[in-house]
C-alpha cells in the first residue's frame, strides 16, 4: 500500500508538471473554470488552446486579475499569462520568445494594445506621429496607463489623468477636452455603446504608443517545461505564416 501511494504521487507530479497553468485578464461574467463561450471571447485564448492541442500539451486558462497574475508568475505558482509587453524588471522573473540572446518579435502573441489620439472635431490640436502641434487644450488619459509616460515627454500640452473612461470620453465629446490617449480597442467599444459620440470624435491616424505583447512564462517554469513552452512560441509564429 505505502509503494502504491509513492508510486500515485511521483504520477501525479509528473501529471502537473506536463500541464501549463497560463493566466488571462477575465470578462465580467467569465465562468471560472472558463467555459466555451467566455474563451471564444479572447481569440488570443482560443489560438492558444488551438496551438496547444496540436502538439498534444495540456494546458489550463484561468481568469485572473493582471498584478495578481504578475506576481503568481513571479512566485512561480503560475506557468504562463498572456498579453504581457517587455519590460526589464518583467524579465527579472519571467521569460519571453528569444532567439540569438534577443527579443524574437517574430513569435509574438498579438502586437499589443495601440494607443491613438482622439480629438473633438472642433479642436485645432494635431499629432503628426511625432509631435504635438495647434495645443487649445487639455489632453486626458487613463491614470497610471503606459501612455500617459509618452504623453508626459511632450512639454506643449496638459496631461489630464482620471480613472473614469467614459468621464474623458464624455468631456472629450464635449469640448471640455481637446484631445484623448486612448487604447483603440477600448475606445472602439465606448463608441459602439454611445454612437452619439462618433460624429462628435475623431482619430489621428498615428498611434502615440505600439507595443507588442506576449505570452510570458515564469522562470521556474521553463527550466522544468520548456520543450512545451517552446512548441506554444513556435506554433504563434507559424500560425502568422499561414
């Protein structure tokens, strides 16, 4: 009995080890365990799974909030979490696609959350991709978003920070503001709830901020699974190629 019981726990490692927990920023009224129709939500997830079940890996998604999917990483009680840019003390702890000691773009995830400059109609301000230019007032943006450090190095212009999207989109589509930072895939979702906004805004056709993302493992991981992880990085760069 006692052999039987060691023989089950050394199975079960091995079992846990060939599973890749991977970790995702949920949707209001995501089911955890996810179920069918909240992954078909997340194309990202679904090319995943996709990827995953070709090359026979067992893998696990679960909706997690991102600082907390960030430090399970860390700690090393999570594989993987996805739609993560590259940031050194990120590197610290966790692993990305590299090829010749380098950063491989090539098997990235998806190519990240681009932010665009939204003006009101009526507003003479204008970005050119470079610069700020015809200032007649405020710029607003997320607090504590990544772009709000890019708008900060332009010295022309105001930098309105709040944590109320729809108050900057409200405020932009009335003039209050003359022109938003926002994550078009966010934007895009306010303006199709509000259409009342649309004829009101509109967008520079350069993004102020690009970045790609990717699915990031946690060190500890990938000492013990990096054939698995490696077979995931090459199969979303053969995807792109199909």
């Amino acid at each position: 009995m006692f052999k039987i019981i060691i023989l089950s726990s050394i199975g079960l490692i091995s079992l846990l080890q060939a599973e890749l927990l991977i970790l995702y920023v949920g949707y209001k009224g995501d089911i955890q365990p996810y179920n069918v129709q909240s992954i078909q939500k997340h194309n990202d997830l679904v090319r995943i799974q996709k990827i995953a079940d070709l090359n026979k890996i067992k893998i696990k998604l679960k909706s997690m909030p991102w600082k907390r999917a960030l430090l399970m990483l860390k700690k090393g009680k999570a594989d993987g979490t996805i739609n993560a840019s590259y940031k050194e003390e990120r590197a610290l702890y966790s692993v990305y696609p590299m090829k010749n000691n380098k950063l491989d773009a090539s098997r990235k995830l998806n190519n990240g959350s681009s932010y665009y400059i939204y003006k009101n109609k009526k507003s003479t301000i204008k970005w050119d991709g470079n610069k700020f230019t015809n200032v007649d007032g405020g710029v607003g943006a997320m607090i504590k978003y990544a772009v709000v450090k890019d708008l900060k190095k332009h010295k022309n212009i105001e930098v309105i920070e709040r944590n109320n999207r729809m108050s900057l989109m409200r405020d932009l589509a009335t003039g209050k503001l003359s022109a938003y930072a926002g994550m078009k895939t966010q934007v895009d979702k306010v303006l199709n709830e509000y259409p009342q906004f649309t004829n009101k805004i509109i967008m520079e056709s350069s993004p102020i901020r690009k970045k790609d993302y990717y699915l990031i493992f946690s060190k500890k991981s990938y000492k013990t699974k990096k054939e698995e992880i490696e077979k995931i990085w090459d199969g979303l760069k053969s995807e792109k190629n199909l």
